[in-house]
C-alpha cells in the first residue's frame, strides 16, 4: 500500500479510529490492532509475504528471550549466529542469489567454462532490507546486553511490523521503539496536529518535487546517447532531487503517521543537500542506516582504532556493504566505493567531525567558504548518484564522460515548456523552505510558528493545494525496491 495512494487515505482514517476509539482502553488491544492493520498494510502488496515477517518475528523472539536465559558463551553465540544466519540468509535468497548466480556464471565463462546453474524467478518482497536489519539489531543489543527481550510477543510483533515504517525505515532501534508499545499512549492534539504538518511536507517532497523531477530524470537517463552534457548534468541533478524528495518524503510521511498514534520515531534526514563535506553528507542521509552500520559493522571492525591502513578498509567495508545492501547490481558497489574514496582523505586529515552543527547556524545565509563547501559537496553527491541512478557501469561511465566533454557547455537540449518552467520555480520555493527551515527536524516545523494563524494557515493550504493538483499518479518509492 502507497502512501500516496487512494488506498491510504482510508486505511489511515480506519485504523486511526479503531486504534483510538474502540481499542484505547487497552494497551494489549491496542498493540493488536496496530499489528494486524500492519499486516494488512503489508499484505496489501502481496499476501504471501506476510509468512516472511512473522517467520522473522517468531525467531528473533525465542532468540532474545533464549539469550537471557543461556549464560554459556559459546551457546549464547550459536544463538546469535542463528538469528543473523537466518534473518541475513533470507534476504540474501531473495534479494541477492540470481546476483550471485549470474556474476558466478560470467567469472567461469571468463575461464573458458561453460556452466548452466539454475536463476530463479524471485520476487523481491518490499521492506525486507528494512525489517530484517531492525530485527537483528534487536538480537545484537540483547546479546550485547544493552537491552532486555521484551515477554510480549504481541508487542515484539507490532514492532517488527510497525506499518508506517515497515516498508522503507526509519530503521529503528528495539532501545527507541519497543518501549513505546509496552507504555499506555493518549492522543494528544499538538502532536497528532504536528504529524499531520509532517505528513503534508512529506507528499510535497514526493509529489510535488520527486515524481516531477523523475519525469525528467528517467527522460534524459534513458535517453542519455541522444544527448550532450550539459543536459545529462541537468538530469543528474533531477534524480538528485528526486531521490532525496522521494526518500526523504516517505520518512517525514512515515515519522508523522507514527506521531498519529502517539509513536516518537528517529529522524531520519537532516538536510543533507546543505552538508559542507561528504563526512557531514552521511550524517545527515538516510541517518537510521548509516548509525546502524556505524554501531553494528564499523565499530566492531575497529572503527577509527588502529593505524591507517585498517581505518581506510573499515571505511571501504563500511561504503561498499551499504552500496550492496542497496541492491545486487555493481553500480550500488561503485556508488558505495566511491563515496568511500570522498571520506578517506577527510577522515585521514582527522577533519571528519568539524561540521557537527548546522551550517550558517545563527545566520541567515552563509558566508562564502561554507557555500564554497556546500556546492563542491552536492557536486560530488551528484556524481556518486549517477553511478546509483544508471543501469550498468558502462551505462554510468558514459554518461559521466559526456558530462565531461565540450558538450558541457552547449545549451541544454531540453525545451523550457511551461511545466518544467513550473518544476524549477516549484524547486527554488524547496530549497528556500529548506533552507529556512533546516534548524528544524522537517523544514515546516518552525518556519510557520512566528506567523499570524491565518497566514500560517494560508501556507499550509498553498502546500495543500500544489500537492492535490499533481496528485492522480500513484509513483512508487524509489526505496521500495530496496
């Protein structure tokens, strides 16, 4: 199910009365219903699915609570090992073994062998990236001991399936989450009146920036032969937009659904498109993934411990592992690889952690070094993206050499049409709210609150009012198919 679908608008209305009129005396109740309107939320996509989340459930439930239990170490870690290798093992079946398979084929046909192994016709069910790193985080920590296993199945299973987030994060934490579903939750209007802002942020960035900069973007990538460079350069800073409204769209629609329901779910962008390095970059995007692999993968490697050679492999690790959880295609490889090659020299130089506040923090705009900073780091953002956004790397490579040929400086070949004329001012009006409002956890947050209520009313029904008249094409998310 979309969240910019017709779909949604009356599952949400539905669940949302249920949850606090006919199910708010009791919190078990409440947690049940949360967790069967979730599977039906999940299940809508395909039925079949479902097995997969509750299977997940099930065992990461009896491991949690096994590992209390079990004070031998070596058994405590056979436990461990069981729920990564199962939890890890499904997603590698589903998501990666006809990657495998086809790059295993072409390795021996190099060789000068000739085999035939089976692929199969495996449909990739949407979220697991999402679901299966929440519930392994889950095991670690109790494993770790920094948490206890909850008792209560029900709980643990809303959890796991939290519908506003299932399919494409916040990654969350069992620290930050679960609690949330063992305590008695009571509607309050200011929050549910801030999730509702969020929300409408959320399917502005979507519908109104990332679906229309898409139009353009798949146009000239699909496209990209017919053209010169500097209307390929055009179309990569499209998908830049596009993908960060698209992604970070779902996560602000995602974030004040949950608050609907009296849920605190983490942050997840921080206007990242305002970073002055590639080491600020990556705190500011797709944040739940990037902690996780930080707590989970880099920190256990050794982190920035040791000499140089073992800090620049646990970046390489660290970047390509996340590229591949991406997708099974080399150019998510690349993409991971080569943002590594932009942290290194900043992490070398000790100069990683020097951008930790938000730029131009007491200011209006920034001054010259800073915007020097943020245009050369959305440029090489831009780049990495190409390699994300094109079908193979021959594909990625020829796009970047014509971008980096004399057609650069010709003038673009697409027509300034009234709608992409509508498209850029639409993106100038996203990036001054941006901009304005990046103190905030969303861009609206704050912006409004020194207004005059019928002004900020006006804002909120001008936002309304563009989104409704670009709705009617149910996009899918672009993280879907991760």
């Amino acid at each position: 199910m979309l969240f910019n679908s017709i779909d949604f608008i009356i599952f949400l209305p539905i669940v949302f009365i249920g949850y606090w009129f006919l199910f708010n005396k009791n919190i078990k109740y409440q947690n049940l219903f949360i967790t069967i309107s979730s599977y039906v939320f999940y299940g809508w996509w395909d039925w079949r699915f479902l097995s997969l989340i509750i299977f997940s459930t099930v065992v990461d439930y009896i491991v949690g609570n096994r590992l209390t239990i079990v004070n031998n170490k070596t058994k405590r870690r056979a436990l461990l090992y069981a729920s990564i290798l199962i939890n890890l093992g499904l997603l590698a079946l589903f998501k990666y073994y006809n990657f495998f398979i086809e790059n295993f084929i072409e390795a021996f046909s190099f060789l000068g062998f000739s085999i035939k192994p089976n692929t199969l016709n495996i449909i990739l069910p949407i979220g697991i990236s999402f679901y299966t790193f929440q519930t392994l985080s889950y095991t670690i920590d109790i494993y770790n001991k920094k948490i206890q296993p909850t008792k209560d199945i029900i709980s643990f299973a809303a959890f796991v399936s939290f519908f506003p987030q299932l399919v494409a994060g916040p990654i969350e934490r069992a620290k930050n989450l679960l609690p949330q579903f063992h305590k008695k939750r009571e509607f309050n209007y200011l929050k549910a009146k801030d999730g509702i802002k969020q929300i409408l942020w959320g399917l502005f960035k979507k519908i109104v920036i990332a679906d229309n900069c898409a139009e353009y973007a798949n146009l000239i990538f699909n496209n990209s032969v017919d053209y010169g460079g500097s209307t390929l350069l055009i179309g990569a800073i499209f998908f830049s937009f596009q993908i960060y409204g698209d992604f970070s769209g779902y996560s602000d629609i995602a974030i004040g659904t949950a608050r609907l329901f009296g849920f605190n779910l983490m942050q997840n962008f921080a206007f990242p498109y305002f970073s002055r390095d590639i080491a600020e970059f990556w705190r500011r995007w797709h944040i739940s993934l990037s902690s996780w692999f930080r707590d989970y993968l880099y920190i256990p490697l050794g982190g920035n411990r040791g000499n140089n050679i073992k800090k620049i492999r646990n970046i390489f690790i660290i970047f390509l592992v996340s590229g591949f959880w991406h997708g099974a295609n080399w150019t998510f490889i690349i993409w991971g690889g080569l943002n590594a090659l932009y942290f290194i020299p900043i992490m070398l130089a000790k100069k990683n952690r020097i951008h930790l506040d938000t730029i131009a923090q007491n200011k209006n705009f920034p001054d010259f070094k800073d915007l020097i900073s943020m245009i050369s780091t959305f440029s090489l953002t831009v780049l990495a993206w190409i390699f994300f956004r094109s079908e193979n790397i021959t594909h990625a490579l020829s796009y970047i050499s014509k971008i980096f040929s004399s057609s650069l400086f010709s003038i673009p070949e697409i027509k300034l049409e009234s709608k992409l004329t509508n498209i850029i001012l639409l993106l100038i009006l996203f990036l001054i709210i941006e901009w304005f409002g990046r103190r905030s956890k969303y861009a609206i947050e704050e912006i409004t609150k020194r207004w005059k209520l019928h002004y900020r009313y006006i804002f909120y029904y001008f936002l309304l009012i563009i989104v409704l008249s670009f709705s009617g094409k149910e996009q899918e998310f672009i993280y879907f198919q991760f």
